[in-house]
C-alpha cells in the first residue's frame, strides 16, 4: 500500500502535509505521533472515510479491515460462534473448511481457552482478538487498527500486538497500528512518526526500522523522542521542524519512499 498525500485540510486548517510512505506487505508498522499530528487523519485517508489531495495505491479497499478501540460485537454471542458467522457470511469457505478455518484463528489469536465463552464475559484484550479474528476469517489482508491497546495492561497490549504480529508474517498481510504504547516499538518490523511542526501541521519526521530511531532522533530511551520533537501537547515547541527537515533530506538522498 503506498501513500502519497500532498494536503489534507479541515477547511482551512492544514491537517497533514507531504506524507509519502509505503506500507509493505507480510510488515507490521506502528504509526505514533503526539496528539493531533494527524494519526487518526492519515487512517481516515486510508480507508477513504475522508478527502484530501493525493492518492493512496497498490491495495484493493475491499481488502481493508478497519478495528476501532471499541469493536462492535454482540455481546451474548460465543468468540467461536462470533469468528464462525463472519467466515459463513464470507463465503469464502466451504462447510467441511470452515470450522478447520475458525479453529485456526482461534488458537492464532490465542482464544483456545475462552472460545465457548460469551463475548460480554472477556476482558478488553480479548475482545480486540475477536474483532481481529472476524476480520482475518473474511480474507482481510489489510488490517488497519487505531489504539487498539489503549487502556490494556502491558503485558495483555503486548500480547495482542505479538499475536498480530504472527499472523501479518505467517499469513503475509499488512498491519497498520496506531498505539501510545511506545514500550513495544520493537515488536513492529516499521515505525512512522508524525509530529506537529510549528505551524501546527501534521508531518513526517521518520518512516522505517525501529532499530534506527534512537539514532535519528538522538535520544537514549523511546520514550523520550516524543517530548523532544514537541515538548508541549500544542505544538510549535520542541525540535519538530529540525527533524521533518532531517528526515526531508534522508529521504532525498534516499529518493523518494522510504
Ligand atoms: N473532523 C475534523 N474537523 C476539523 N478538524 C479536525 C477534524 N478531525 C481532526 N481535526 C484536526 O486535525 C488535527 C489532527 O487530528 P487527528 O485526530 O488526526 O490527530 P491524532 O494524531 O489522531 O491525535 P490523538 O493522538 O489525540 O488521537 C487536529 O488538529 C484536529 O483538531
Ligand atoms: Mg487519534
């Protein structure tokens, strides 16, 4: 999938600027940013629930799965029977393949334990799995998620991000995550950083291996790189503008997507 936005204004409000990225296929990428950089903007053009100037290729709508922070499930219903409707519904399956399918994605989302269990009885982190699992059994490839783990303890969050992980590699899909949870940078194969420049438009300041990062934006823990490029929650502070230019200029030298 490959993005090319030029512009995307709220009437006269510059939301995001020059945001040119490719989110490869079989690769997880997390995508932070301090508040109103423009994360949750740069999904809505993506899966196309907003206008802007530019164009986003190489991918097929049809095979996006959008996963809100707060999936709409029914409640009463089992996680088995949950992931089992949405694979009937797909016609993807024969009858024989589908529950061999549905018992797959319940042990790749690790539900095996709580499958017969009503949805209204499992935790947050578990619900997300189901949500997810809805989506894989109806052949989604693009898995497009906004803070999904907003709210899980640390350990649930990281669960379901290593699961997701799993599945975009064995199952080669592309997974867009946007998270606060910085403590788990290193489990994603891609990282893409978006800050607010002191005009207060959303811009890309890093696009590629979470190895790297520290380095480019010279810091010593992950935790720090959001608190320099914009030391206070409305922008215009901080170092933002030195690296979208830093990054501008890497990305010249690279030519063009990085
Ligand atoms: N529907 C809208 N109309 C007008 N302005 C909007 C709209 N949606 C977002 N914005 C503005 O665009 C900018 C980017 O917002 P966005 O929601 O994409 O940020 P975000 O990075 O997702 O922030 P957060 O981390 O707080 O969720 C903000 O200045 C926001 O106020
Ligand atoms: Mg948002």
């Amino acid at each position: 999938m490959r993005v090319d936005i030029r512009e995307k204004r709220y009437k006269d409000k510059l939301a995001l600027k020059d945001v040119h990225v490719v989110f490869p296929e079989g690769k997880t990428t997390l995508i932070i940013g301090t508040s109103g950089a423009g994360k949750s903007t740069l999904i809505k053009c993506l899966i196309g629930t907003t206008s802007y100037d530019g164009e986003v290729t190489d991918y097929q709508r049809e095979h996006i799965a959008y996963i809100p922070q707060h999936p709409a499930l029914n409640v009463r219903e089992t996680a088995q029977d949950a992931i089992y409707w949405s694979g009937l519904f797909s016609r993807l399956y024969s009858k024989d393949e589908l529950n061999k399918v549905v018992e797959h994605y319940v042990e790749s989302m690790g539900l095996q334990s709580v499958k017969e269990h009503e949805i209204r009885r499992l935790s947050g982190g578990q619900q997300q799995r189901v949500s997810i699992a809805k989506e894989l059994i109806r052949g989604k490839s693009i898995i497009i998620a906004d803070e999904i783990d907003t709210g899980l303890d640390c350990g649930v969050s990281r669960d379901l991000i290593s699961k997701l992980c799993n599945i975009t590699h064995t199952e080669n899909k592309t997974t867009i995550i946007i998270s606060h949870n910085i403590v788990n940078i290193e489990l994603y194969d891609r990282v893409i950083v978006l800050v607010k420049s002191s005009t207060k438009c959303g811009r890309i300041t890093y696009s590629g291996a979470p190895e790297y990062i520290r380095d480019f934006f010279g810091v010593d823990d992950y935790v720090d790189i959001l608190s320099k490029v914009n030391a206070t929650d409305e922008g215009g502070l901080g170092e933002a503008d030195y690296f979208i230019r830093k990054f501008s200029d890497y990305r010249e030298k690279r030519a063009g997507h990085i």
